[in-house]
C-alpha cells in the first residue's frame, strides 16, 4: 500500500499553529509579568502606608506622656526648633521616600480642644503622584 501524497492545503499547518502557541503563550507571560509588577508595586505602597501609620502613631505616643496642656502639646509638637518634634520630622524623612523639608513635609496641627491633625505625605519611587496619610485623634487629661 502507498501513502497518499499530503495535500497542498495542509502543508505548513503544523508551523502555524507552533507559532500560534507560542503568540499565546507569550502574551500570557506577559500578562503574568504585569501583574507580579503591580503585585511588587502594592506591595511597597503598603509598607509604606503602614511605615506612616507607625510613625503618626509614635507621634500621639509621645503626646500622651509628659504635659498634655494645649500650650505644652503645641510648644512640643508644633514649633520647628523643639527637639521631640524636630527628632520625630527627621525620623518621617529617613523612613518615608520622597520627604524633605520642602516636598512633602509633615504637618501637625492641634486645635484649641486639643484635636490633633497629623498629616503625612510621601512620593514612591516611580509613580506619578503623592500618597498621603491623615490621622485625626484628641488628647484629654
């Protein structure tokens, strides 16, 4: 018996459809590449976040020992030159990227009910904007 000779039609299908998996393959490698991308960006943005949670938190640690007076919370918390505050702003830019004293400086306010307002901000590396962190929290006798 011979074999019948391969038709015209169907020569070369086999590499079709070689290259055919390997498009496919290589766009699902893409995408799995893509998001192990976004999963490390994610990542970092969230030790970051928690970095500024941890930081804020010490802060309002702090307020709660020594004099907690609207006059003493202010002159320890809130003045540039007094040594807790400066120490704690010099802590917020080693640990948080993208911090100095004229980009994205952290601000502390307390009102005249003691209501304090700590205000975080940071620039990841290679990403568009800022992310901010904003804790609201009172400090009574």
């Amino acid at each position: 018996m011979r074999a019948r000779p391969i038709s015209h039609t169907l020569r070369g299908s086999t590499l079709v459809e070689g290259l055919l998996a390997i498009v496919v393959f290589s766009i699902a490698l893409i995408g799995l590449l893509l998001l192990l991308s976004a999963a490390l960006v994610d990542g970092a943005n969230a030790h970051y976040r928690s970095e500024a949670s941890l930081l804020a938190s010490d802060l309002v640690a702090r307020m709660w020992t020594g004099d907690r007076t609207l006059a003493g919370l202010r002159l320890r918390f809130t003045d540039p030159s007094a040594g807790e505050y400066r120490d704690w702003v010099q802590r917020v830019q080693a640990t948080l990227p993208g911090v100095s004293g004229e980009a994205n400086a952290p601000t502390v306010s307390i009102g005249d009910e003691r209501d304090v307002t700590i205000a975080l901000a940071w620039h990841a590396p290679a990403e568009a904007g800022a992310h901010r962190l904003v804790i609201y929290t009172r400090v009574t006798d």
